[in-house]
C-alpha cells in the first residue's frame, strides 16, 4: 500500500512521521487502542508525500527531528512532537 503502513480505528486520522520502526509500531499499537486510525508511512519521504495529498484536519506525530521541517512546509496541520514516553505523545493529541 504505497509503502506505509495503515490501521483503521474508529475515530480520527493520525499521520506518523517517523523513522524509527519500533517506535513507530508502537505508536500504531497505542493510537488503535485508544479509537485513533494511525496512517503510518514508512519513510519520511513517503510522509512528505502523502502529506501534499492528505487532508489538513488530520492530526501529524513527528518525530522531533522533523518538525520543524514539516511545519515549514505544511503549517496547515496540527502537529505533536512525538516524546519518549509514548503515553505523554497520545494523550497530547485530545487537544487538538
């Protein structure tokens, strides 16, 4: 599927950017158990990518050394550093 990896909840769309595979696969984990669709791309070019396409109410995880380069180029979208502590990161995204 172009590359990412995607696992649909119930509740809404959460775009990761992140590079880092067992982070990322967790994120997925936490994200479904807590009602969220996690879209999940493999590689940041791919996010990029999908980000020129996707729909500006979907909330973003970013991985902290790409933030600043995803809100210069998409400042439509709601973006949340991704943390260490995972739990801190979902529960970010409840204000949004």
């Amino acid at each position: 599927m172009d590359g990412k990896r995607i696992a649909r909840g119930s509740s809404r769309q959460i775009i990761i950017v992140d590079d880092e595979p067992p982070r990322r696969s967790s994120l997925i984990d936490l994200l479904c158990a807590a009602g969220y669709s996690p879209v999940a791309p493999r590689t940041p070019l791919d996010a990029f990518d999908l980000l020129g396409r996707a729909d500006a109410s979907d909330l973003l995880l970013v991985a902290p050394k790409f933030k600043a380069a995803v809100d210069d180029s998409f400042p439509e979208y709601a973006t949340e550093a991704i943390s260490d502590d995972l739990e801190s990161t979902i529960a970010a995204l409840r204000q949004h």
